[in-house]
C-alpha cells in the first residue's frame, strides 16, 4: 500500500541553526501539506503546495520557513533559524484531489530545538 | 475563524461499552467534515467524510454522522485495538487546509 515516508524521524537541533524535513509523497497525488504538532496540542496546518506553488499558508509559516518540490518525488521544508517554539512533531500529507480532505499523513518528524 | 471542539476529552470504555464522541463546529461554508484516527507517535489516518447535514458513513464499529452544528462518531461494541485519539476536522469555504479539534483519547480496556 502506497505511504507518505518522513525523514527524519527524530531531529535535534540548537536554536539559530537551520533545519531541513524531508517527504517522499504519494506519487500519484498532487496536493501536499505540512502540519505540526506541539506536544499536547491540535494538529495545526501550515503550508499547503500544488502546481509547484504555494496555495495556502497560515500565519505560523512566517519567513522562517519554506517549502520546495526540488524533484519530482521529494518535499521539503526547511525552518531557516529555528526556535525554542519550533519544538514539535512536524506531518507531511499528500492528497489525490477526488476528496481534497482525504489526507494520507506520514509518520511525522519530531524537531527539538535547544 | 474557522473552530473545531471535541468532547470529551477523554473516554474510557470497556469492551463491549458504546458510546459517542462529539464533534461541534463554526465554520464558513463547509465543504467537508472528516474524521481522522492517531495512534501514539504516528500521523493522523483518514476514516470518513461527511459532506452534509443528514449523512452518515460507517465503517466496521464505527459510523460518523453529521447535523448543521455537529458530528457525532459512534462506536459500537468497541474493542482495545480501537483505542486511539480521534480527531474531527473541518474544511470551510476558502483554500484546502483542514481544522482539526484537539481530539478525544479513547481507551478500551478488555
């Protein structure tokens, strides 16, 4: 069964220092996301991709963040200067487009910034 | 501002105990109502959509069903490997991201 794979699982990092996440979406999908998840908290989105352009992003996805398509299989995001604030878990989704709210979510990146 | 609470926070049942979660929601134009399943350390997993008052889904134990102000999750004669978090989320009228509630653990103890 196709899945949406996350690397890396786990990454620590010092605040100030630059932080990739990468995702190998579904390969037939077309729409991708990034969402987090503060511990203890509600999954928030934050970026929402198609047509190798950002459609939709919230106030979170400040200009500390960006996202690229560098190849046809990979999506990045990357966090220029994290934060102590950027401590969370970190989802990438990938969708079809017949049902736009059918999500398939990887296994998340948790980041921890100290 | 698109809004999402879900109750209780927490449930336990025991095997074999029915119950309900509750989904309610303020929304500009929905589009789609959805349910997701979280097991501990790992993404969200799509169960149902729901796109308009009246309709239901169900799915083995499960079945979701949606008013103009709310969705209900049914679990029917649940069992320990349905304990998880279920999250409801909304998607309104402008862009694709969905909003999703805070979530309800459920655990079932045999």
């Amino acid at each position: 069964e196709p899945e949406v794979t996350q690397t890396p699982s786990h990454q620590v990092t010092q605040m100030g220092q630059e932080v990739i996440l990468r995702c190998v979406p579904i390969s037939n999908h077309l729409y991708f996301y990034w969402y987090r998840q503060i511990l203890g908290q509600k999954v928030e989105f934050l970026v929402s991709f198609y047509n190798n352009e950002i459609s939709e992003k919230s106030e979170i996805f400040d200009d500390q963040f960006s996202v690229e398509r560098p190849d046809g299989s990979n999506f990045t995001l990357k966090i220029r200067s994290t934060k102590l604030e950027d401590s969370a878990m970190y989802f990438c989704a990938s969708g079809g487009g017949t049902n736009i709210g059918e999500l398939f979510f990887g296994e998340g990146s948790r980041l921890t910034v100290l | 501002e698109d809004q999402v609470t879900q109750s209780p926070e927490a449930l336990r049942l025991q095997e074999g105990e029915s119950s309900s979660l509750n989904c309610s929601y303020t929304v500009s134009g929905l589009r789609g109502l959805f349910w997701y399943r979280q097991d501990p350390g790992k993404g969200p997993e799509f169960l149902f959509t729901l796109y308009s008052a009246g309709e239901e889904k169900e799915k083995e134990r499960l079945k979701a069903t949606l008013t103009k102000k709310e969705s209900f999750l049914h679990i029917t004669a649940p069992k320990p490997e349905d304990s998880a978090t279920y999250l409801c989320a909304v998607q309104g009228a402008y862009g694709n991201k969905l909003v999703f509630g805070a979530g309800t653990i459920l655990r079932v103890k045999s």
